[in-house]
C-alpha cells in the first residue's frame, strides 16, 4: 500500500488498488502476487509431483521459451511475467527438496563446470538481447539460460565441501540471509532515498554506483533489523 500511494500511480483509488492487485505496486512488489498464486495451488502441485513430476518440471521452461519468442515478435505482454508458470519452477525445487537432495553427491567441480557453463550462456543470451536493443530482456531472469544458471547455483552451493559451508553458516552472508526478504521488499524505497541524496554531490559515476548500492543495502538491513527489535514478533514476521 505505502509503495502504491508513495509512487503516484496513475488512477487514483482505483489506479492504486489495480497496482495492489496485479503486483504492480512497484518493482518488486510482482513477487507478493506470484507467491499468492502459488500458495494457492500448492495442495495440486504436491499432487502433480506424485503424478507426473517431469511435466511439472517442464512447466517453467515452456512457458520461458514461449515468452522469449512472443517478446522477440513484439506482442509479449508484462502482465505474462506476474504468472505463476513463468517462476514456478524455483517453488517446485523447493516442494520436491527431499528428492533434489540427492544432487549433493555430485562431484564440486562438475557443479562448478555446469554453473560457469551456463552462466557464460546467460551472458551470451544476454549480449544478444542488449544487442538487439532490449535491455530488458538482457538482465531478466525470466530467460531459459537465466533459470539454469540460479539452478545451477544452487547445486553448487549443495556440493560445496563442508568446510565452506561452515564457514558461510558462521560468517556475514548467513545474518544477511536472515534478513533478505525484508531487504528484498524495502529496498526500492530506500534506494529512492539514497539516489534522490547522492544527486546533489554530483560524484563520479562509478562512485555513485558504488556508493548508491552499499548505501542501499546497509540501510536497508538496518531498517529491517530496527523493524525486528521495535514491533511484535507475530507482526514482523507478517510483514516479512
């Protein structure tokens, strides 16, 4: 709601509670409404993983492929990637866990090998988007390339030798896990604030990148972490 107001969208009252309803509230805000879609459906994805596991596996892939190819004919529509079949497939690894743990036995330096792989695939499809003029499907990861690469990632993570993954159990990254949701919904706003500042020092440009994208992540763990200690365990969960 206070992205919805705060941003001015077009509409009034109504404007503002179409942008709540279609996740379009701000940039991030899509996930809220993918995430309701799949909560939803969760009793029958339990069931299609009982029956036919591969063809749900194959619904995010397909559903990727049409959507590369209606965007690169010019009739793809952004409603298409608040759909729950476009990030299915990362909640589906997420249900089917107890038997994707057997990919921890994977040998380290395959998983390394496939993720380097497809992330220079990522970067090659990439370039060929930017190429042809379309930056934003250069840097979606609602490409095919993009999905195997965050898959990827995550098999290497669970090859990691367990020394490693002590270590990153022990270290920063973990409290910077704990509060990444958080951080993941109010960061927008706060990287409006820290633009908005860094504009009137008129820096050079990568130290304003640089500084824009530490600014944006303290604060926002900050907040979060201020947010955890000043409201009630059951609200702060609530709103992540």
């Amino acid at each position: 709601m206070l992205y919805a107001v705060s941003l001015g969208h077009a509409g009034g009252a109504l404007g503002v509670l179409r942008s709540l309803l279609t996740g379009g509230a701000a940039a991030q805000m899509y996930f809220l409404f993918v995430y309701a879609q799949l909560v939803v459906l969760t009793p029958l994805l339990y069931k299609g993983l009982k029956k036919c596991p591969v063809l749900m596996y194959a619904i995010t892939p397909a559903a990727l492929v049409a959507y590369e190819i209606a965007t690169a004919a010019g009739f793809a529509s952004p409603i298409l990637c608040r759909l729950f079949p476009m990030w299915l497939l990362f909640y589906i690894v997420g249900l089917d866990w107890r038997r994707l743990r057997r990919l921890a036995k994977m040998r380290f330096d395959l998983s390394c090998a496939l993720w380097v792989a497809c992330l220079l695939l990522q970067l090659a499809v990439g370039f060929c988007w930017n190429t042809f003029g379309d930056y934003n499907m250069a840097t979606t990861q609602l490409k095919v390339s993009s999905m195997l690469s965050s898959l990827c990632a995550i098999a290497l993570l669970m090859t990691m030798p367990n020394r490693v993954r002590s270590w990153m159990a022990n270290s920063v990254l973990a409290s910077l896990g704990d509060v990444s949701f958080g951080v993941y919904l109010c960061h927008i706003a706060v990287l409006a604030v820290v633009s908005k500042a860094l504009a009137f020092l008129n820096l050079p440009v990568t130290m304003a990148t640089f500084l824009t994208w530490a600014l944006t992540l303290g604060l926002s763990c900050v907040f979060c972490l201020a947010t955890r200690k000043a409201l009630p365990q059951k609200i702060a969960s609530l709103i992540g």
